[in-house]
C-alpha cells in the first residue's frame, strides 16, 4: 500500500478516484487507529488494571474495524470507477442506451451501498470510542474525543456519497431503503457523538 503522502497526492490529482467516499474511509480508520491507541497504552498500565480485560478487547476489535475501514476504501474506489466506465460507454443506438443505462443503474446502486457500508463502521467507530471512555484515562481523553470526531466526520462523508448517487438512480425501492439505514445511523451516530462531547467537556 502507498503511504499516506502518496495517497493525498493521488486524491490531490485530476483523478476522479481517489474521492470523498475514499477519504472518508481513511478518516474512519484514523478514528478506530486513535482507540485503540487509548485502549492499547492503557492495558499495559497498572493503574487501569481492572480494565485490562476489556481495554484488550477495544483494541482487538479497533484494530479490526481499522483494517476493515482499509478494505472498505478500496471497494469504494473500485465502485466509483465502474460508474466512470459505465458513463464512457457507447450510446449511438437505442440498443446502446439501454445497456448503457442498465449498466448505470447497477453501478450507481453500488457505488451507493459501498459508503452506506462504510457509514456502518464509522458507526461502530463512535460505539467503540465511547466504550473507550469507560477507561478513566485521563490523559488520553482528548484522544478519545478526536476519535469520536472522525468517526461522526466519516459518517457525515459517506452520507454525502451515498446521497449523491441517490440523485441520479431510478430505483425508487432502492434509494428508499437505503436512505432510511442512513438515517438511522445518521441519529445514533449524532446521539453518540454528542455523549463523547458531554463526557469531555
């Protein structure tokens, strides 16, 4: 995999792809990245020994969705790239038009339902940061807060490009369905970030 200077000037560049929905996924992964940090340095303290058993399991199950958050970027990119070369096929004839709108449609759909999914680990992102806070940590509480924040930014991302694909879809059932999911994530994960403010303040 690249490193993170070349990715940003891959997604600096011309190129439609890398794009928001991928960027998102990378801000997701540096939520769960910063938990598992917290929960990582705070099992291997004595002081927070009776946590120890759950502060191991945080990081298990951070270091996971990090990984996941990885696989999820390149799925996106590769989502968004069957949508360019659905729209660069040939539409000169009405037997053109028709496969090419097909075509379309099913990509779109997909390209849709990849931030969707990725909008279900930034859910869990937030979940895990405010397990995370169960630890009295006090020196790493900001951590934990910047967490929170990526993890909502990530959802609200690939809110934004789900919705964007919604626009040019026809599948009335589809776009329906899924913008109620979106939905629901979209209020827990406000409900959540908004504990993690509180328990900071």
């Amino acid at each position: 995999m690249e490193s993170l200077s070349e990715y940003l000037t891959q997604l600096a560049s011309e190129w439609p792809t890398p794009g928001g929905g991928s960027a998102a996924t990378v801000v997701g992964a540096s939520a769960a990245a910063l938990v598992a940090m917290v929960a990582r340095i705070s099992s291997t303290n004595p002081k927070y020994a009776g946590y120890r058993d759950d502060a191991r399991e945080i990081v298990q199950q951070a270091d996971e969705l990090r990984l996941e958050f990885l696989r999820a970027r390149e799925r996106d990119e590769a989502a968004y790239d069957r949508v360019v070369a659905a729209t660069a096929m040939p539409k000169g004839t009405d037997d053109e038009k028709r496969v090419r709108r097909e075509a379309l449609e099913k990509a779109l759909s997909h390209a849709a339902a990849e931030p969707l999914l990725a909008a279900e680990l930034a859910l869990e992102a937030l979940r895990l940061a405010v397990r995370a806070l169960t630890i009295p940590n006090k020196n790493l509480v900001s951590d934990i807060g910047c967490a929170g924040e990526f993890g909502y930014a990530a959802l609200a991302a690939c809110a934004y490009n789900v919705r964007i694909n919604h626009k040019f879809m026809h599948d009335a059932e589809a776009i329906e369905a899924q913008r109620n999911v979106l939905q629901r994530y979209e209020r827990e994960g406000a409900a959540l970030l908004a504990a993690i403010r509180r328990h900071i303040a």
